[in-house]
C-alpha cells in the first residue's frame, strides 16, 4: 500500500550559500530549503512540499525539478540513499501527500562539476495533466 504524509514531517539540511525565488503556484508551494554533497559527486537537495489540489500526490510527480551544474543539467543519482518515509524503504519523495499537507523530501543528484549548481522546480502532473499556466514555482543557487 502507498505511504501518505497528512502532516509536516521533520526537516534538516545544511545548506550552502543560497539565493532564492519564489512563485505563487495554485497547485503546489515548494521552496528549496538546502543542498549539500553527501558523498563524492553527489548533492542532496531538500524541498518543503505543500500540495494545494484535491488528490494525494508524491513530490515526484507533482514536482518537475531541473539541477543543473556548469550549464549541464544534474542527472538523478542512484549511488545515494535518500531519507524514507515511515515504512523505512519508501523514498520520501515517493510518499504520497494529502491535500493540504506538507512534507520535507529530498533528492540526490550527480555532480558534473566544481561550479555553482542551480535548482528550479515547476509544477508536474496535476489532476490528470500538465498545468501550461505555470512557470517557475521555486528556484535556488547553491555555491558547492
């Protein structure tokens, strides 16, 4: 069975030097809380979620993220075990929340590089759709 987060799970990160910007989404509030290399080549990014529509969804599908390094985008890493939800093997971004709930996930993403890394977030899959109606929800610099 999906996990499901119906409340603000816990949230830490140390974080790099930031700047960041932020839009109103009618659909999802996101902002980028930190970022740190958690292993060689590997940078954890953490996310405070909010989902505003009315159906259960996971920070993956609701959330289109682009990390980029040196002007080459990040890929997703899979040499990094990202934080869980309650069961203990679910990635936290897996996790399904509710309407109105918020929740700390976080994703790891390979370096390409030694310069600043850039992370943006706009809106994913809503009710069934992509929103064309939106840009840009979150983004941050990170100096690694």
């Amino acid at each position: 069975s999906d996990l499901v987060v119906s409340s603000k799970s816990e949230s830490s990160s140390s974080e790099s030097s930031s700047s960041q910007a932020q839009q109103e989404s009618k659909y999802y509030d996101v902002s980028i809380t930190g970022a740190e290399v958690v292993q060689d080549g590997v940078l954890l990014v953490t996310f405070d979620y909010t989902n505003k529509t009315n159906t259960a969804v996971n920070f993956i599908q609701a959330i289109t993220t682009t990390v980029s390094q040196d002007s080459v985008q990040a890929m997703q890493s899979s040499d990094y075990v990202v934080p869980t939800g309650s069961d203990g093997i679910t990635p936290d971004f897996m996790v399904k929340v509710e309407p109105g709930a918020t929740a700390t996930v976080h994703m790891a993403f390979s370096l390409n590089g030694t310069g600043d890394v850039k992370v943006q977030c706009v809106p994913g899959f809503v009710d069934g759709s992509y929103p064309m109606d939106e840009g840009v929800i979150a983004q941050a610099s990170f100096e690694i």
